[in-house]
C-alpha cells in the first residue's frame, strides 16, 4: 500500500510540474478544463466510471423513499429509517454498524388552512413553518401588512405592525451555488421572532423558493426569546397572488388556522457504519448526511439523495482492489431539519477523537451535478484537493468549504472539512415541499456526484497527507 | 371597404402566383417558411405588430384570475366570472354585451384524502374526478388492482376486481400537438364506469398529465348508467408509489376518503358582446373560450387565457382603421368542464342563425404559441386560411379543425371552424390542477397568440370568401 502512495505522489509532483509550465496555478481559473479530465490516472478512472455506470445509489434513494417515505424528527417514519439505515449498512458490508441516541424535538404540522378574504377571496396553498404554534381553535382573521424584505420590517414601528398578520415577500434568485437560499433564509428562520417581538398576531412568508408550484415550502424557524405567535409558507402562486391584492391598495384580510404544536422530545438515532482502513485505520474520513426528512414530501433530494450517495461511495471504495489506508465513517445524521439535534450529539459524543478525523464531507443538495471543490483545510490538504479538482475538470473554489449543516459543529474542533458544490439551480424548486419525491432525483446525474465523492474520498483516504486543522476564521454559517 | 376587399383579393392572387413559381403549394411542408413572413401584407404586419406589442391580454387573465380567480360551474366565484365578463366586454367598448342563461351542474369537490396503507404506509395527494360520488363517511379500505390501460381492465374478468379498488396506471405521453391527453383521457371519462360495472369499489387513476408534481389533475368522468362508484386521480409522483408497491409484489391496501357531492342545478350563463360588422353585420365571426375553470386553480391556462385571447382579439380588430366587414361575436361559455353545458345551450339557442355563423374559433390550450392552422371549411375558405397560414409562417396541418369543445355542439349545423394550433407541449403540466396560476402564463407567448388570431380573424372577417359549409365527415370527438 506504502509503495502505492509513493508512486501517486510521484506523479501528483509531475503533473504539478506540468501545471508549472502551462502557467497553471489559479484553480479558480479552472473553468476550462472541466469539460475533459485529463490527468486523472488509470485507477481513478477506473474507480469513476464504475461509479457513473452503478445504479447503486439511485436504487438506495428509491428504497428509501418508497419503502419508509417522510421520516421527520420524533415520527413513526423517522424510528423506521434508522431500521432501515442499519439494515442498509449491514446488507452493504460496512463494519461496525451501530447507532447512537439522540434526543430529538417532536413537532407535527396538523392541520394547515388559509384565505384571503378580501379584496378578492382566495384559498391560499399554506404550510406551517417548523416549530410553528398553531392558532386559536377558530383561526387567526385580520389585516395584512406586507413588507419586502425582513429589514424593511425590523425597521418598521411596532404600531404598523400590532394586530395585524405580517407577509414577508422577499423573493429568491436562482442560482448554480444556492447563494440565494442563504439570503432568504432569514424571513423564515427570524421572520415569526421579528414579529412576536413586534406585537404582530402571525407571520406568512413567500416560500424560501425558485419553483412556482402551488406547494409552499416549509422549514425551520425559531422563536428565541420572542413571543411565539403562528407561521406559515404561501406557495409561491399564493405569494404573488396576495402581493396582487396588496398592490391593489385595497384593505387585505386573511384568515389563517394552524393546529400545529410541539410533542415531548423523542429518542431517535445517527446510524454509523464504517470501512475500516486498511493501514490507517484510526484515522477517519467522515462522510454525512442526514437522515431525516421533512413531513411533506418523501424526502428525496432532502436528503435521501445524499444518504445514497454517502452509502454509494462507501461501498464502492469498500470494493477497492486496494482499501482505503483510512477509515471511510459514514454518519446518517437525526434530526438536521430541525435543530441538528444529530450533528451536535455526534460532535459531543466523539469529541476525543475529533483530531483523528482527517476530513469531514456532507452530501445534502440532492442529485445536483457536481461542479467544483472547496475545501477548509491545512495548506498541504489544499493542495491536495486542488489536484483532484483539476484531475476531476472540476472548479476549484476559493469559498471556505462549510461541511454541510450537520458537520457545523465540527468546526469548533478545526477538523477539516471538504465539499463538492452540486448545481442547486433547481434544488430549491421542490425542497421542503410535498413535491420532495423520488421523480426529482435524476439518476445520471447522482451517479455523477458518487463518481466525484468516490474519487476524492480514495485520494485522501490512501493519502499520507496532514489535512488539518482548519483555518480558524470561517464565514459566520 | 369594398375596395379594400377588392385589392387584398388581388394581392391573394399575387401571391399565388408567386407560390406556384416557388414550386410551393404544399402547405403541409410549409415548416420552412415558418420563421419568416415575407409574405404579410402592411397592414396585417401592423396588426400582428401591435398586438406582439400589446400587454392587453395578459392584463385581462390577470385581473380574471387576480380578481375572480376558480369559477367552477354553480358556484359563486362563476357568479363573479359572469359579472366580470359582462364589465369586462363593456369596458372594452363591445357592441350588444348582454347573457344568455344556461343551466349548469353544481358540483362541489368537498374534502378528499387518501393513504397506501400497506406494504408500506404512505400519504398520498389525489383529487376527486369531476361527478364523482363520495364516499361512506368512514372512507373505503381495499385492496388495491392495478391495469396499465382501460383496455386491459375492459378485459379483465370481473372477478378480479370486485370489492377491490382499481388502479389505472396509464402513463400519457408529452407531444406539441397535445394528442396524447385524447388517448389517455379515456382512463378518466370512463374508468369509473367500467369499474362500476364490474363491481369495484373505487377507482383511481394515475393523473392525466404530463407533469410531475404532487398536485393531482381534476376532470370530468362520466358513469352513464353504470353503478355509482368514487373515483379520484393520484398526482404522478403518487402514481408512480402505488406503482412500487403494487411491483413489489406485496398485497396492496389503500384508504380513499372523498366527501364530494352533486347539488342541485344552478343557472349561469353565457356572455356575449360583439364587435359589429361594417359592412355585412350579419355574417358572424364567433370567437369562443370558456369562462368556467376547475375549481382547484385560478384557471389562468385553462380558460382565462382563452378568454383573453379572444377578448383581446376582438378589441384590437375593434380598433382597425377599417373595422372589419363582417361581425365578431366574443362568446365565453359556462361549463365546459363538466358537460358542454354553454356550448350546447348556445347551439340550441341560435340555432336559427347557425347558417350566418361564416367562421367558428375557440381558444382552449392556455398561452401555448401558435405553430399552425387547421380548417374545417369550404375548399374557399380552406385556400383562404392556407393562404393566411403561409402569410404568418404557420405551418399548415391537414387534420381537420375541431374548433374546440364549445364548438362541438356547432359540427351537426355543418358551422365553419378553424384552429389556430397552439404549442401544448408544457399545457398537461399544470391543466386542471391548483397550479392552473397565473404565473403559467408567459406574456410573450399570449401575446403571439393573440397576433396570430388577429390576423386571421382580420381577414376572415373582412373576405367575402364563403367558408362553409364545412365537410360532413368529421373525426370522432
């Protein structure tokens, strides 16, 4: 194995010295190059056309969503997915195949309903934000004040907004890396907080979205501190339809009823598998993903994908002529959704030996194309994600690489983090929405995220390379 | 006018010649012309100019959806359609708008759910066929009987499927021409029947769409004297679950609640208004659409794009420097949906001036952009659309017209009819679903829309070519 790795830096040198000479060296530049991919060797692509050509993933997707369905934190269908993750991860072969507790919340949606009662009566597609308290038995009715973004309505008086059912019609911008989903986010996750604090009696908001389909989209939010008054998602059609009716200038009502309430915490578990390393094998290569799902759809893209394609790499490095030097953990994390109730309780329980995890990677965005690399590591575990960036034809990105949601608690510990950026140009058409289903999964296309995941996670896991620590400053998530 | 008749005639004539020295006359072929039109006359290129300027169609299916939104047969939003219609003619600056009474059916959807309940446990979204009876209160479990097409349940023995629920899993398939919702709809209209007769208990059908999202396709079934049974469509992702469970090989159970019911009749009407004719106000051009939609959307493809088109047809013609000679007749229809209702009742009551009746047209298929044109006129009025065809770069389509639904009642009369065909590629997508929303409308393509039934319209109705009567022979419907 030794002699193996000698020979693949040996040639990581050369194709440096290459690089050199072509005048190479910003890989941020890589765009060019993406379309061949010249310089990966004979058992690198070996390894990604077996993974292009395997239908193994897609068939785990399906299992998993066809024969378990919605699973969210604290549900029937979130205890039978952990069965389900155990017996995937012992029909695979992977070792030492175990759960671990974790405490989860137990929300249920309920009941979901709205109109718009005036100027122009509508029913109105809604669903109720995670976490959200229901109404009053006989709803919520009044008046509607809508405001563009979640700054135009923290700036506003209190007194615009007391008694009134607040919209918050911020709209988001499709594109390849999802950046606008993160600058949307805010009116759902803070949008209820502003307004309890406010006086106001609930908060709707446009859906955190780029479809246009009579499906809204829920997804966490959280109170703090405020005064907890009820929340939903209108569909994106419902949005523009209620935004017509306030551009009207006439008074808007709206009648809202959520039955919507938190159940006492539930145990539910990160279900953990391993291919242990063949000569390294305390050190660990963590591959994640999250397990549960929100209620509405089967969760598909969110994040049954990812599941598949965590299980999908494993198994195919498990399958090696050579095994990995290092140990390939995969984690199917509880409870992402609502909390990261799995991330934190992994990141406590394995605290000790957060310094033998050489590398952590999530796959969390459904079957979008891979496109480029990032990385938040050592220089030397750069540079090393660098060559099989370019070995690849995939851009390297300069952005800090994130880890994926449920490795966020990792960061404290500077373990290394690693991420294939996936095109989330129609991701956030059906996430979180009814419409999560197994059709929205494009085969060829994840099994092109396997083939990117599996030949960068067998560089680094045969790599002799220092990965860590990560670079302290990271961009606040 | 007449002179402005004489030398459009001797520009037709022109331009034959031309054709003929082209080696051109096989209209069929003309696909290569399609993106120009070298042919069109100042005049009309002005019209379709400034109707491909014009937002004014795109602002009445707004202000019909925004403002009226579903209108199902009997109910009260079809009230406020038929008001709408009548101010909406009037603003427009129609000549003779007034209503004609029809008595529509009132059916209400009332609450319908459904659940897989074994093997594996799922909810699933479905939607109640229009006319479908309900069910008990405490809903129907059964065992679920799955046939790929109506034929293969026709010839099923009814053994097989007494006290079960039948599944019809025809999958229908995507073409510009729209032609396979006509050989899929036969599992909607008459599945219920056939599984009435045979003893079934319910019956599902996979949506009649082209789409894939969790919102399931409504439309009319009909169980003539066949025992009552429920009946309701699964959206395709749905679908595509029962089918895994019933490939699964397991016994299939599933629970179907729908509360659906037939009221009494109601009374809503057709709206009419014209635009006079200048010279032979007798002879009548008869633009329709239909007013109704299903009552799950705010009916913007299916009709308020129709309505629009021919609204905004008939006020930019009103606008001409020479209004046209013969009368434009707007005519929006109640109850297409769900039995013809206002396309029979205008047959009957103008049956007397059905012979004045030169040309019929009806726009049906959302903001779909034109590609050609199809005829069921005298061989006059044949060569006189070809013509029109060519001078828009439409391709010329041998099937004869069918002048669209409400024009159906119009074909014993032996009433001229012409289509101009719309791209139905994306219809099925959303058609008779809650995401039958405005923002499925694109403006540029309503817009083309309109400039093709402009120019048509314009020289149909200032010719003094006789069009009918139209052939007998007619494809079945």
């Amino acid at each position: 194995m030794l002699s193996a790795l000698r020979s693949r830096l040996v040639r990581m040198g050369g194709l440096a010295l290459l690089t050199l000479a072509l005048g190479g060296g910003d890989w941020a530049g890589a765009k060019s190059t993406r379309s061949s991919a010249p310089a990966l060797d004979p058992a690198d692509a070996a390894l990604r056309d077996q993974a292009l050509a395997s239908d193994l993933a897609f068939q785990l997707v399906a299992s998993l969503t066809n024969e378990v369905g919605a699973r969210p934190a604290g549900s029937a269908g979130n205890a039978r997915a952990v069965e389900w993750g155990v017996a995937t991860m012992k029909r695979l072969g992977f070792d030492e195949v175990h759960t671990e507790p974790v405490t989860v919340p137990h929300w249920v949606r309920g009941e979901n309903s709205g109109e718009i009662m005036a100027p122009w009566p509508h029913a109105a597609a809604l669903t109720a934000l995670g976490g959200s308290v229901g109404t009053p038995e006989e709803g919520i009715t009044a008046e509607v004040v809508a405001f563009p973004t979640l700054e135009a309505f923290q700036s506003a008086d209190d007194e615009k907004v007391r008694g009134k059912i607040v919209f918050l019609d911020r709209h988001m911008e499709r594109t390849r890396d999802g950046r606008g989903y993160g600058e949307t986010v805010p009116i759902r996750r803070d949008g209820p907080a502003v307004g309890g604090s406010k006086g106001a009696l609930a908060v709707l908001i446009r859906s955190v979205a780029t479809g246009s389909h009579r499906l809204p989209h829920t997804g966490a939010t959280r109170y703090g501190d405020a005064p907890k008054i009820p929340a939903a998602a209108l569909s994106v059609p419902d949005a523009d339809l209620l935004a017509a009716e306030v551009a009207s200038g006439q008074p808007v009502r709206f009648h809202l009823k959520l039955t919507s309430r938190t159940l006492p915490d539930e145990t539910s578990a990160n279900v953990i598998g391993e291919v242990r390393g063949s000569t390294h094998p305390e050190e660990i290569v963590l591959l994640g993903a999250h397990l549960d799902s929100w209620d509405l759809g089967t969760g598909a893209i969110d994040d049954g994908a990812g599941c598949a394609i965590v299980l999908a790499t494993a198994k195919l490095l498990a399958g090696l002529p050579h095994r990995p030097a290092r140990t390939l953990r995969v984690v199917l994390f509880a409870n992402e959704e609502f909390g990261l109730s799995g991330g934190r309780a992994y990141a406590k329980a394995h605290e000790a030996e957060l310094g033998k995890h050489v590398l952590g990677m999530e796959a969390d965005l459904g079957s979008g194309r891979v496109w480029g690399v990032r990385a938040a590591t050592s220089p030397a575990g750069t540079d090393l994600l660098k060559s099989v960036a370019r070995d690849l034809g995939l851009e390297w990105n300069e952005t800090p690489a994130d880890g994926g949601a449920d490795l966020s608690p990792l960061e404290a510990a500077r373990v290394p983090l690693a991420d294939l950026a996936q095109d989330a140009s129609a991701y956030f058409n059906d996430h979180h929405t009814a419409d999560d289903t197994l059709d929205k999964v494009d085969p060829k296309d994840l099994a092109q995220v396997v083939s990117s995941f599996a030949v960068l996670v067998s560089r680094v896991a045969s790599s002799p390379t220092v990965m860590g620590p990560a670079p302290e400053a990271k961009p606040s998530r």
